[in-house]
C-alpha cells in the first residue's frame, strides 16, 4: 500500500473526527483496498464503521440494496449503481457517510465500459454525488488511484457541508 493512499485516510480520519461523524465503504473494483488503507490509521474505528466489498454485480444488491433491476438494465459500472452503492451501505451500516466505487480497473473493456472508467459514490445524508473518473495505468495503478481518489474526494466533500 502505497503512502499517499494512506495519507489519504489519515486526513479523512482527521476530519471525521473534527466533525464527529461515522464512515463507510462499498467497494466493487478496489476489493477492499480503502477499508485496508483505512484500517492503517490508528484509532481509526472511532469514526470507521466498516463496509462491504461487492465485487461480483449481484453482491451490489445483496450488501448494499442496489435495484436488481437497474443492474440487469445499466450493469456495475454506471453512476446510478455508484449512487445507490455509496446510500445503500451508509443506511445499511447506519453512518453519516460513506462512499462507493464501481468500475474497470482492466485489463480489458468490460460490459462495454473502457479500461480505467470509474464512479465514486459520495453521500454525507445532506447530499449525494457521483464523480467519473478515466484513470489510465495497469490494474494496480487504476485500483490505487480510484482509492486515494475516494478518500480524497470524500474529505474534499466534508469540508464543503
């Protein structure tokens, strides 16, 4: 794990803190990457609840309450899922935040969606947003990025409301 990724948390860790708010994560394509990185931080449980990963599409629904019949229509890599992912655990794990990713780390197109093509799902109950992101690099390169990408885009949102 890379040291930017785990800066990443630290400082969400921060703010969550300041703010006294709980956290959670969905993750399709990271498999768990930002729950390890955050999982670095000591003390980090105070405001880190847990989340799920939900690699496989119907996992989206089973863990996180993603429409089966939005999946079956838009597929796992769509800013709908990702909203839905990032709503469906916050109310799941009962936080006050929480984020979502969904995407094509590769190496190849997948259900018609390029390599590198990311969402990430960002809900603090106020409001909810989705990010696209196209990340390029190989399959490590795209997971680590679309994490730190999280992390950072989830303080970056915090700090707005």
């Amino acid at each position: 794990m890379n040291d930017e990724l785990i800066l990443a948390a630290a400082r969400l860790k921060k703010e969550l803190e300041k703010q006294k708010l709980t956290f959670s994560t969905c993750e399709s394509m990271t498999c768990g990457l930002i729950a390890a990185a955050m999982g670095e931080i000591p003390g980090v449980s105070a405001v880190y609840a847990g989340g799920a990963v939900t690699y496989m599409t119907e996992m989206k629904s089973v863990l996180a309450d993603v429409s089966p019949e939005h999946l079956l229509k838009n597929g796992a890599v769509d800013p709908e899922t990702a909203r839905q992912m990032c709503e469906g655990i916050r109310a799941k794990t009962g936080t006050d935040c929480a984020v979502s990713v969904t995407g094509n780390a590769g190496p190849e197109a997948m259900e018609g969606k390029e390599t590198g093509l990311v969402y990430i799902g960002l809900t603090t109950g106020k409001r909810t947003t989705v990010h696209e992101y196209h990340f390029s690099g190989d399959r490590a390169a795209i997971r680590t990025k679309t994490a730190e990408q999280a992390l950072t885009d989830m303080l970056e949102l915090l700090k707005r409301d």
